[in-house]
C-alpha cells in the first residue's frame, strides 16, 4: 500500500513539473505575440514621425521662399494683381480660416499652402521660379533624409533600411523602414531570434508641389 502511495506521489510531482513547462512555454509564446505587436506599433509611428519629419524640411523651404519672394522687388506685378496682398498674407488669411473652422494650426497651414500656392504659382512665374530655385538646392534631399532618420534612430528603428522619396502621385513623403523584434526566450525549448519588421509611413500631402516640379 505505502508504495502505492509513494508512486502517487511521484507521478503528482511529475505532473505538475509538467504542467509547469506547458504553463511556461505558453507564456512565452504569449508574450512574444504580445511583443511583436508592439515592434509593430513602434515601428509604425517611427516611419510616421519620420515622414512628418521629412515633409517638415519641404514646408521650412516652403516658407522661406514665400518670405524671400515677398520682401524682393519681385514681387510687385504679383501684389498689384492680388489686390495688394503678399503670398504670406493670402496664406495667413487662409491659415486663420481654417483655425476658425477647428483644424489644428499645422494642419491648417499645410492646407492653405496647397489652397493658395497652386493658383498663385500658374499666374506668377516669377514665383515659380523663386521655388524651382530654392527646391533644386543641392542640399535639400540630404536635409530631408537627415530629419527621418534623426527620428529613427530616436525610436530605435533601423535607420540603414530606410527608404524614402517624394511621391510624384500623391505628392507627399514617403518613408520605409524596420524595426528588429528579439524574441523572449528560456534559452531551452523557445531560442532567442531576431526579425525585423517593416513599416510605411506616410506625410502629408503636398499638392502644391506639382505646379512648382511640372
């Protein structure tokens, strides 16, 4: 009978080492699934972030040559044309209307620049050439790539695998990287790997930029 007893025992503690290896690998399986979604996550809003970035070193350029167009003597046929009104003041007027109807001021801005810029750059082609001048300095694109991968790499993405370019249909930056997902291992059934995971991201529109590239 006593040995009966003890061949229990021994298969009780048997079991439950059992049961405690199939908890632990579920865990761990768990927790890597759980893991990947946020690589995932974080990949995303890096090349996000990056994008945005990128697409806001077009909108500086943008506005630096808005505000070097309207204090050069340039632009005086434009201001008789526009009732007298510069092309920062057309912008403003337009910014502080799209404020009024709630969007936020980056939004806004970036929305009265593709409202006001396309109109004016097809009647004006001295302002269009003030832009075609300033978009085709040499150092644009590296300032460009500079601002997204400055954001990766402040995200812990993978700035080596970046990709990112100036849609031509859709007008706007965009930017391809990774992430790297390190599995969460025991070192016994589940080793430890390593994937990277990659993402899109995606700036805002540009619109105007096609009648200052065409």
């Amino acid at each position: 009978m006593r040995k009966y007893i003890d061949n229990e025992k021994g298969n009780s503690i048997f079991f439950i080492l059992w049961l405690f290896g199939i908890v632990a690998v579920v865990f761990l399986i768990v927790a890597n699934i759980a893991k990947i979604y946020v690589v995932q996550a974080q990949a995303n809003s890096s090349v996000e972030q990056a994008a945005f970035a990128g697409t806001s070193v077009l909108i500086d350029e943008t506005t630096k040559t808005i505000e070097e167009f309207d204090g050069s003597v340039i632009s005086a046929a434009q201001k008789a044309l526009d009732g007298g009104k510069s092309i920062n003041e057309q912008v403003e007027e337009k910014q502080q209307e799209l404020k009024d109807s709630g969007k936020a001021s980056d939004l806004a801005y970036i929305q009265a620049l593709n409202d006001v810029l396309p109109g004016e750059l097809e009647e004006h082609p001295l302002l269009k050439e003030a832009f075609r001048e300033h978009f085709s300095d040499s150092t644009l694109n590296s300032r460009i790539q500079n601002a997204a991968q400055s954001i990766l790499i402040d995200n812990d993405a993978n700035p080596e695998d970046m990709d990112i370019i100036l849609s031509t249909e859709d007008w706007r930056i965009e930017v391809k990287s990774t992430a790297t997902f390190e599995s969460i291992s025991d070192n016994k059934l589940i080793k430890v790997f390593q994937e990277k995971i990659p993402q899109k991201g995606y700036g805002p529109k540009l619109k105007y930029l096609e009648k200052v590239y065409e």
